[in-house]
C-alpha cells in the first residue's frame, strides 16, 4: 500500500524501465521464515538485486552469500557485507532540519528517533547533535524520544514532564506520533512548540498544516541505485561503494517564519 518504501520502489522500477530493464518485487516481510527470497529461490533468472529498506542481518547474510549477482543496499548499508549502498544525506539532512530550528532562536531544542538501533537513525542524531554543538546549545537526554508500542502493536510517544520549545524529528513518521502526544496535552504546533522533520513524505496534512522537512530526493536515489547496480551487471569488480543523495528543506506550517529567520 501507500508508503514511503512503496514510492521508492515505484521510483526504482521507474529507472529501471528507463535503462531497458524489468523489475519484479518482492515484500521481505517473511525473509525470517525463509532461508532466502522466492525470487533466488525458485531458480528464475535474475541479474541483479536491489534492497530497499532494511532487513534483519542473518536474512542479508543469507542473500548476499547466496546470491550470484551483484547486490545494491538502498536506504540502508551494513559494512560487514560487500554491497554497493544509496543513502540519503542522513547527517547533514537531520543537521539542515535542526538549523531551522536553532535559526528561529530556539535555545532548547529536543529530538525523537531510532538512534542506535540503525544506522540512518544514528547518523541523523548525531546530525542533530552537531548543530547544537556549532550554535552553542547545550544537549539534555531527558528531551531526547524514542517511539513506545502498546500491547496490541500501536506506536505512541511518552513526553517529558518539561518541554523544550522545538523538536527535531528523525523521520515524518515520527514527527506525527509526536504532534498526536503533544495534542493530547494541549499544545499547539507552531504556537507553542516548533517542529522540524525528515523525510517530506506524508499522505495526509496535519492539524496546524504541514511539516517542515528535510526531502530526501527518492528519485535521485532510485537513478543512483540502479545506475551502480547496471555498472556490476556489467563486470564492474572495483571496491563497494556508498553513495549519498542530497536532498532539500522543504518549509511547511510547523515553524512559523518571522522576517525569514527561519529560513537561514
């Protein structure tokens, strides 16, 4: 269904069409179950793979071992397996995002993401972190969030007693379980806190409006990706490399601009 990997795909298929070449998918929910992917299991011809989003590492470690084509990781890398990887700009994107925030002469700001748990969440943290170092602002793990699950699967936010007066969000996704948790405890975005995302992916417009946002540039990627990997189809055997996509801030209704401080 709708989803940000699901436009990545599309956008990859697309590319792909463009350099003559057919695409089929297939989900890696059960990769767990199974030792590899039905597409290298039931002997098809294959000439290359692309993997997008993470999977659990004995399901990668399967693959790439039993794969005889050249593999390309998209939005996600591990070092310990020689792959090709396309990334967007996780560290300076999140770095951009908290920018607007500390531009709008926030002296507390706040972030909530995966850090740690995968590598994109890690780089956008300490993204994060680098823009409080050069502006001078002092760090505080209690403002710091992670996403919690409810017994029956549903994904929520616990906040702090004390609020900063913004929050950098390491994904939309995020950033909307966060607006739903501030809500609840009568706050209004951007009147009484701001707030700065990643992503610009979104199928529906908040309350106050739209998120400001760091795009990642799915279409640049998706070119990339298939780009490296046609390049191995060919007989590149050269070291892996890791490709990072530039993308934009995009401004929404999540940080009100005044006289365009928010926009340095």
């Amino acid at each position: 269904g709708t989803s940000f990997y699901w436009e990545m795909y599309q956008k990859t298929a697309y590319a792909a069409s463009r350099r003559h070449c057919f695409t089929m998918l297939e989900i890696s929910d059960k990769f767990h179950e199974e030792p590899l992917p039905r597409l290298l299991q039931e002997g098809g011809k294959i000439d290359g793979l692309i993997i997008i989003g993470k999977i659990r590492e004995d399901s990668l470690k399967s693959i790439v071992e039993t794969a005889e084509v050249p593999i390309v990781l998209m939005d996600f890398n591990n070092p310990y397996f020689a792959c090709d990887a396309v990334l967007s700009e996780n560290y300076f994107g999140m770095y951009r995002a908290a920018e607007c925030l500390a531009s709008a002469g926030h002296q507390e700001i706040g972030f909530i993401g995966d850090f740690g748990a995968y590598r994109n969440g890690t780089e956008r943290f300490f993204g994060y972190r680098k823009c409080l170092m050069e502006r001078g602002l002092s760090y505080d793990p209690a403002f710091t969030l992670t996403e919690k699950k409810t017994l029956s699967g549903e994904n929520f936010v616990v906040l702090p007693k004390r609020l900063p007066t913004a929050f950098a969000c390491s994904s939309d996704y995020l950033a909307t379980l966060l607006v739903q948790a501030l809500e609840k405890r009568g706050l209004r975005i951007p009147e009484d806190i701001y707030i700065a995302s990643y992503d610009h992916y979104l199928t529906t417009k908040l309350s106050f409006g739209e998120l400001t946002t760091y795009e990642v540039d799915m279409n640049k990627m998706a070119k990339t990706a298939v780009k490296r990997l046609i390049r191995r189809m060919r007989g590149d055997t050269g070291r892996p490399v890791t490709k990072y996509v530039e993308g934009k801030i995009v401004h929404g209704d999540s940080i009100r601009h005044v006289n365009g401080a928010a926009r340095h």
